[in-house]
C-alpha cells in the first residue's frame, strides 16, 4: 500500500519552528510553505507493518512471536487491546541529506525543512493508522506507541525492525544508540481492541520520558510530536 505525500500542513510546519500560526509574517509562512514542498518532493515514504497477538504480563506485553515489550506505561495503554500492529515508515535518506546541506548553509530555511520533515512524518503515520484501521472493522484503537515514549525504551527498536524485515524492505536500520536511520523515521505499536476503548490524547507533555526524551537530545521524534 502506497501513502503519499501531496501537500504539508504549513500551519503545523510554523508551530515546530516555534512560531504561532497567527503571528507568523508573508515571508515566514512562504518559506515555510516552500519547505513543505520540496520535502514532498524528496520524501520517498515507504512503510512496513505485521500484526500480533498480544499477552499480558508483569513486566510488560508480549508478542505472540515472543518479543516483549517491557515497561508499565505500554501495559496499561495497550489494556483491552487483543491484538497489536507493529508498524515503521521513513521519509527516505534524500530528506536527510537535503536537510543537512540546507542548514550549512542557511540556518533557517534548514530548521524549516526539518520542521517540514518533521510534520511530513506525523501526516505520513496519520495517513497509516488510517489505512490499517481500516484493515480491522469494528475495532477499537488507542494512539500510536513507539520507543522512547513512555518507559518503552529505545533498545526495543533493533528488534522491532527486526520483525518488520525493515532493513530490507524499507532501507531502515537504528544506530548503536537505538536512532532510527534514515533520521526523519519512526516504529510504531497501535494497539486493537474488539471493544471500544478510551482514546487519550497523545502528546510529549504527557510522556513520562518528557524529561530526558532521547529522541529529542538526537533532533528526532518518536512519532508523537
């Protein structure tokens, strides 16, 4: 299944660079605009995903290929759920490569391109829950989990692309410190329930790891955003 990426929400693209949308001037919003475009471009989204049954357990959830996923935080947000969809996707190496010769040379247009990246990766796995909710009728779904947030920690992702074959098929790897490479990337669990389920609002404020986020130390994201 093919996603694409048409256009970027400038608004968003403005509130990563830490401008209000309403505040922003003609010349910011182009650029910003501008930026949105040429990562659509450049994006070549690919994405991968299998489904799981899940189990319970004291010291986390595990997968019914037997991967657990340790951590409290993702035990009760995945309570309810009998099954889960493991997910990754990446923008592509390019997107990384333009941002790093752009912010060599032009500071600004370069932190508008990341924050278009940025907002290119939230709309990309927008645009996948979407497509794989629709694979479950009748289900019900919490927000997307991924590595890093919460007490999920980030040593999970060498096996998560492990599972997802994600090297191969997507040219996604994670370095020795668990950064997923292509930088502008993310791995994702989106629980599913056979019963509606509360759906809390996601957000880095809420993230027990807000504090010492190593996606952010690293200029990345987990997804959330």
């Amino acid at each position: 299944m093919s996603i694409e990426l048409k256009q970027l929400d400038t608004d968003e693209i403005l509130r990563y660079m830490g401008c209000p949308p309403d505040q922003a001037g003609a010349d910011l919003r182009n650029q910003a605009q501008l930026c949105g475009r040429h990562i659509c471009q450049t994006a070549r989204l690919r994405w991968a995903w299998r489904c799981y049954d899940i189990l319970q357990e004291e010291n986390g959830v595990r997968l019914s290929c037997g991967l657990l996923l340790p951590g409290r935080d993702l035990k009760a947000h995945l309570e309810g759920c009998v099954s889960a969809v493991v997910f990754c996707m990446t923008l592509g190496a390019a997107v990384d490569v333009l941002i790093r010769k752009t912010q060599s040379g032009d500071m600004l247009q370069g932190l508008a391109l990341d924050c278009a990246a940025d907002t290119a990766v939230e709309q990309g796995c927008d645009q996948i829950e979407l497509e794989l909710q629709a694979m479950f009728p009748g289900c019900s779904f919490p927000f997307r989990y991924s590595p890093g947030y919460g007490d999920l920690p980030l040593t999970v992702q060498g096996e998560l692309l492990s599972l997802l074959d994600a090297p191969r098929r997507v040219g996604l790897t994670a370095s020795a410190s668990h950064i997923l490479i292509p930088r502008k990337s993310v791995t994702a669990i989106l629980g599913v329930s056979d019963r509606e389920i509360a759906r809390n609002k996601r957000s880095c404020l809420g993230c027990p790891a807000q504090g010492g986020c190593q996606y952010r130390k690293a200029g990345g994201h987990c997804g959330l955003l």
